[in-house]
C-alpha cells in the first residue's frame, strides 16, 4: 500500500486558486500596483497594499529551472522516482513550484511550456508540458492547424 500525498494546504487565502484548478483554470493574485505573484497572501508583497484580486493565467510560461530527485523524502513519492520539480514563470509574472510532465531528458532552461491541469489522487494539480517547438508548425501553411488550440 502507498502511502497517501500530502494534501496541498487550503486556506481561506489559497481556497480560490484551488478551486479553479478544480474547474481546470490557474489563477493567481495581482496588486492595484500591478505587482502578481503566487502562492496566495494576504498582501502585496511588493508594496505591502492589500487591494488585491485574482486573474486567470492564460497558462503559458517558460521553464527557469528544476531538479529531478532520485531519492524519495516522503514515503508517498517513493514510486514517483525519478520525479522533478520545476519552477515556471508564467507569461503574467508569477512563478510556482511545479512539475514537467516530460521526460527530464528533454527539459531545457528557458523553453516555452503550458498549463496541464491533472488530477493526482483526485487533487487537481498545475503541472506543466513543453510548448510544441515553433518550427514544428511553420511551413504547414494551414490555417486549421494554427488555430487548433
Ligand atoms: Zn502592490
């Protein structure tokens, strides 16, 4: 028997971002000063303000950096390994801590990658693919394609 994954923490603070996930959106939090961020606060941690609101991502970013773990801290990961965590910038500002659902072998610093929604033992999750690389769509010259999205 695996053990159960740590449940994300769900706050009154983080409650929406959760929620939309479940609906299949990421959202995250922007100051009246323009400043946005992840996680969820009380608070602009840039000017300390607390006009805050919610903005749905639109769910592409590009890669900054991850880490593939060969060995397990929790129990609950153990069957997970090889696993990477990833941080993602988001085309909004924010960055979150998250994971590529490509294999490592194809993970690069700065690649374009988008949302993917999953559900992880029926907690919905923002985890992220590679973007389809630019070239693999020029030349096609159709239109159908380009708009597929
Ligand atoms: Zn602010």
């Amino acid at each position: 028997m695996t053990m159960p994954l740590p449940a994300p923490e769900n706050t009154e603070i983080s409650r929406p971002y959760w929620d939309a996930l479940k609906l299949g959106r990421l959202v995250f939090q922007r100051c009246e000063c323009g400043h946005a961020w992840l996680p969820a606060r009380r608070g602009c941690p840039s000017c300390l303000g607390d006009k805050v609101q919610w903005e749905q991502a639109c769910g592409k970013g590009r890669l900054v950096s991850w880490v593939v773990y060969h060995t397990a801290y929790h129990d609950a990961f153990k069957h997970r390994l090889p696993y990477n965590v990833a941080i993602v910038e988001l085309t909004e500002g924010p960055r979150l801590i998250t994971n590529m659902v490509d294999s490592h072998e194809r993970l690069a610093c700065d690649a374009a990658v988008e949302l993917r929604v999953e559900s992880d033992e029926g907690i919905a999750l923002a985890r992220f693919a590679l973007s389809p690389r630019r070239d693999d769509e020029q030349g096609t010259g159709s239109p159908a394609r380009r708009n597929r999205a």
